[in-house]
C-alpha cells in the first residue's frame, strides 16, 4: 500500500512539469507539423478552417532560392560561431582556472554578455557599428585603415560577418563556464605527471585537458549548433535577414513568412526544417556520445 501510494506521489510530483511541457513543447511543435500542411493565410488562421495541401508548401519552399540562401547562411552562421565560441571559451577557461579573487571576478566580469538580453545587446553593438557616427568606422579612421565610413550592417559583403561576430561574443561566456566546469573535474595528478614527463603546457593541454574535456565539449558543441540553428532575435534585431537576404537565416525566413507574408503553411515547414536539422544534430551527439563512454 505504501509503494503505491509513493508511485502516485512521484507521478503528482512530475505532473507540473508533464503539463508544461505538453503545453509548451509538443503541443506547438504538433501544431506546427499541422500547418506544414495547410493553405493556411492570416484569415484562414483566424478562423481555423485551412484546407489541406499536402506538401504543396514544402514544395514551393524547395522551388524558392531564398530558402537555399538561408539555410547556406545558417549553417555558416552556426559553424564559424561554435568555432570562435569554443576555442575562444576554452582558452578563457584555461587561463582562468585558478581559485584566486582576480581569477573569479575577472569570470564574473565576463559572463556580462551572456546576461545581457539580446535587444540590448544588439541595439548597442547597431550603434558601435553604424556606418555613420560608429564607433567602429572612427577608431579605423582614426588608425588611418578606412578614408570613409564601412555600412557594415546595410551591405551584403559585411552584414552576416557582423551577426556572426555578435554571437560569437554573446557566447563565449557560455563555452566558456561549461568548459570550465569540466576543467575542475580533471584531476590534477595528471598535470603533475605530465610536468614530471617534461611536457609543455601545449602538450598538457593536447595531451591531457582536451581529452578529458571530450564529453563536455560535445554538449557545448550540441547547444551551439541548437541555438545556432534556431536563432532569430539577434539577427532580426541587427539587419532583418538584408539587405537583400544577405543574413536571411531560417529562423528570420520562417518568420517572414509567418507574420509578413501571412502564409503560414511555408512558415511552418521551414521551422519543420529547422527542427529536422536540431534532430539530426541530437542523433549525431548521442552516438558520439556513447562511443566517449564505451
């Protein structure tokens, strides 16, 4: 009688968050994967009586050149902001592994822009790059490297390049704080025995952090392709997808459809596609996973 009423005490425990992710979670995402297959306008949407097309949308979406232009930008957008995150974020790691007070506040100190919310965020690095009054374009100009200030965020060639930039530098403190969590757990006999061997801080980190660091970094590395994935507010905040689709990404794309467009329907599919690429990088990191463990 006990045990049962213990299994029942455990279900009513987890029945708070069951229904939070039901609702949140897999009720928009089943709704979703239903719009994929609707014509389904801004008065369709209203009414609720969008009529079945099948896979009219993500047919028109493959037969679309801007949706091969977002998903090339995204996946650019994804690779090169992990790459900078965590080999930046590792670094600051290693160099901040210490116990001392400078050590700790200089984290603190720069776990600043993971906690900054991304309008902020965004509207000033908007002003530090402004192609007229930044501050950016006068600190070349006054290093003598530009005669006329660069629109970094209103030209094709520079508008994405600036976005990956921003992201990178939100997420470093990230990588950085996983990575170093990591590093605690290594311990530090393994240093000493490296000493002992003669080896040099570059090999101790090749040699020793960096594998012991495996399981860690494929999770920072799986949350970065997440969030790179799926990522709209910076980005729409800085250049809305311009000038000319030059930073369109799928999460802005998506968007545009949704809300500018009012078509739904491909809205839906391309955050579909967007959910496909998340679920493929899950599947990937639990094999790797399991090959790390085993």
């Amino acid at each position: 009688m006990s045990h049962v009423k213990s299994r029942w005490f455990g279900i009513l425990l987890l029945m708070p968050a069951g229904v939070f992710l039901l609702v949140f979670y897999l009720y928009p995402v089943t709704y979703n994967l239903y719009l994929a297959f609707q014509r389904m306008d801004a008065e369709a949407f209203m009414n609720g009586d969008g009529a079945f097309n099948g896979l009219e949308n993500y047919r028109a979406l493959l037969q679309n050149g801007v949706f091969y232009s977002a998903l090339r930008n995204t996946l650019l957008f994804t690779f090169f902001s992990i790459l900078f995150q965590y080999s930046i974020g590792f670094l600051l790691a290693v160099l901040l592994n210490k116990s001392s007070r400078a050590a700790n506040f200089l984290r603190g100190l720069l776990l600043t822009p993971w906690f900054t919310p991304i309008v902020a965020t965004s509207t000033v690095w908007i002003w530090l790059l402004s192609g007229s009054n930044g501050i950016a374009n006068y600190a070349l100009h006054a290093l003598g490297l530009i005669d006329q200030g660069i629109p970094w965020l209103s030209q094709p060639s520079t508008a994405l390049v600036m976005t990956v930039i921003v992201n990178i530098w939100i997420g470093i403190p990230f990588c950085m704080v996983l990575l170093h969590a990591g590093l605690q757990s290594i311990p530090s006999e393994l240093y000493e025995a490296g000493e002992i061997d003669g080896a040099s801080p570059f090999q101790k980190n090749r040699h020793i952090t960096l594998p012991m660091l495996k399981e860690v970094s494929a999770i920072v590395i799986l949350l970065g392709v997440v969030y790179g994935i799926k990522i709209f507010d910076l980005v729409w905040i800085m250049t809305k997808g311009g000038p000319g689709n030059a930073s369109q990404l799928l999460g802005t794309l998506s968007y545009e459809y949704s809300f500018a467009k009012n078509n739904f329907g491909i809205g839906a599919a391309v955050g579909n596609v967007m959910l496909l690429i998340s679920l493929v990088a899950s599947f990937v990191y639990l094999r790797v996973s399991k090959k790390l463990q085993s």
